[in-house]
C-alpha cells in the first residue's frame, strides 16, 4: 500500500448524504474503493502466508507420527485376524479402541467399458445401459423462432410447450485499478 492509499483510508469516513454527481466526484469514489481493496489484498496475504506455514508444519508432524500409528493398527489388525480364524465370533473390543471387520463387496472391474456396452448391446441387454437425454439449448435459441413474450416455436410452426426464452436482469461489477 502506498502513502497516497494510506491517506485514502485515513480521511475515509462513512457519510450517507455523500452522492456521486460528477466525474470528480465519482473519481474519489474509485481512489476510496482501490485504497480499501488494496489493504484488503494485504491483509489476506499475510493471513494467507501464516496459514501456509501452519499448515506445513502441522502436516510435517502429523506426517512423523503416521508411520508409528500405521505400524501399531498392523499389529492389532493381525491378533485380530488370526483369533477371527480360530473362532469366528470372536470381537475385539476395549476401552480404548476395537477392530471390526468388513468383508468386501464386489463390483464389476470393467478393462473397456465402451466394449461391453457394445457386447451388452449386441445380445439384446439394452436395459443394462444407461441413456442420459439432455436438451441442447443453445441447438434450440438457434434454429427456434422466439415470440416478444419468449414463447419458443419450432420449425414446423409449432408452439413448444414448457419451454421459454426469458432474459436474465442486468449485472452490474465495479473493477478498481485495472
């Protein structure tokens, strides 16, 4: 930030009878919103540059104790196994922890998904693909005629119910010292 926007913010102040009514006017509005944007730019900055360095270093030391915890879940993991075998309801439960079981489930592993739709195809198994139908409304404001009140009309003549053209209402985006 520079002298000129320091003095910006300083001699700001809320004034809600102020009223842009001139270029010059308008002109110290646009000096006011550059100096605020550029210390807020500032301020996000250097938060930004703390909560990178934080975050380094938390995952720096979440990272020195994932090995420990890896090895000791592998160790639980296989008393756990091994009693599971000698006896299939066995649980393992304390008040600190326990290990539970879930056996996979199993799912299709699909090499060319374009081949077995083909070969689903192919056999008569239509019912086994899906069809995603979307409307292409850019296809439709082009080759579609649209009445003064947004009714859609093809190009037979006729009217497509359930569809209109409406316009969305103007944005309006300030930009400062660009």
């Amino acid at each position: 930030m520079n002298e000129l926007q320091e003095r910006e913010l300083e001699t700001f102040e809320q004034d809600d009878r102020f009223k842009v009514t001139d270029l010059d006017s308008a002109n110290w509005v646009f000096k006011k919103l550059d100096a605020i944007t550029t210390k807020e730019n500032e301020i996000n900055e250097l938060a930004n540059k703390e909560i990178e360095r934080i975050n380094e270093w938390k995952d720096k030391e979440v990272e020195k104790l994932q090995s420990g915890k890896e090895y000791l879940q592998s160790l639980v993991i296989e008393y756990y196994r091994i009693q599971k075998e000698q006896d299939s309801k066995f649980k393992l439960n304390t008040p600190y922890g326990k290990v539970t079981a879930r056996k996979g489930s199993k799912v299709i592993q699909v090499s060319n998904e374009q081949e077995v739709i083909k070969q689903l195809e192919q056999r008569g198994f239509n019912n086994y693909v899906k069809v995603t139908k979307k409307l292409s409304q850019s296809d439709i404001k082009k080759d579609f005629n649209v009445t003064e009140n947004g009714t859609l009309i093809d190009t037979n003549g006729e009217v497509l119910e359930g569809a209109s053209i409406v316009e969305k209402p103007t944005s309006y985006t300030v930009k400062v010292g660009e």
